[in-house]
C-alpha cells in the first residue's frame, strides 16, 4: 500500500473528506511522525504498535569486490514494532486467507499444500 493508496483509502471511508483533505492528513501525520523521530522520540499508537530510533555503532565492514576493510561510521536507523493487537490481527487474518485458499484449490481439484508430500 502506496501513500497513495492511504489518501485513497481516507477519502473513501469518511465522504466529507475531499482528496485534497485526505492527502494533507496523512501528509500531516507522516510529517509529525519523521520530525519526532528526528528529535529521538518514541511514538506509540496503541493496538498497532511503536516507532523509534535504535543506534547503530561504528564497526568494521567488508568491501565484496576487494575483500578490503572499510569503517562503517555510526547510525541511527527508525524502527517498527507492532503491537500485540496488530500482531494477532496480521496473524488470524493471514492463517484464514491461507485456509481459504486452501480450499479454493481443493474445490478446483488441487491438492492443498498440505495434502501434497
């Protein structure tokens, strides 16, 4: 899902939102959530989970080609952790696709992948 596709998704679901709203919603939202972690905060939504900024150190790396040492300097890298209740949700809703499709193949004359060895 493209930032796009977001703006689209907005617009659709409350139809006093024009497109124009909903593209300087979420502009506003994703603007808020890079500036705090700029600035090294953590940014937790409940239920769906928390962003943050985990450090990196400086350690020693491997050029491929040459097999030659090269430093790699510090970073600070933004990360994601999804909370239980996006975790569940992501793990119920793929189990019963997976099931469905499953079916859709058995129906079809397919064996499922767990009817084959």
């Amino acid at each position: 899902m493209t930032r796009s596709d977001v703006v689209e998704e907005l617009a659709a679901r409350f139809g006093q939102l024009t497109y124009r709203d909903a593209e300087f919603a979420v502009k506003t939202i994703l603007d808020a959530v890079g500036d705090a972690l700029v600035r090294g905060h953590r940014i937790e939504i409940r239920g769906f989970g928390s962003f943050s900024v985990n450090h990196r150190p400086p350690r020693m790396g491997r050029n491929p080609r040459s097999g030659e040492a090269v430093a790699i300097p510090e970073k600070r890298v933004p990360h994601f952790k999804p909370g239980k209740a996006l975790r569940e949700a992501v793990d119920q809703r793929t189990a019963e696709l997976e099931q469905a499709t499953g079916q859709m193949k058995n129906l079809a004359g397919t064996p499922a992948p767990s009817d084959q060895s």
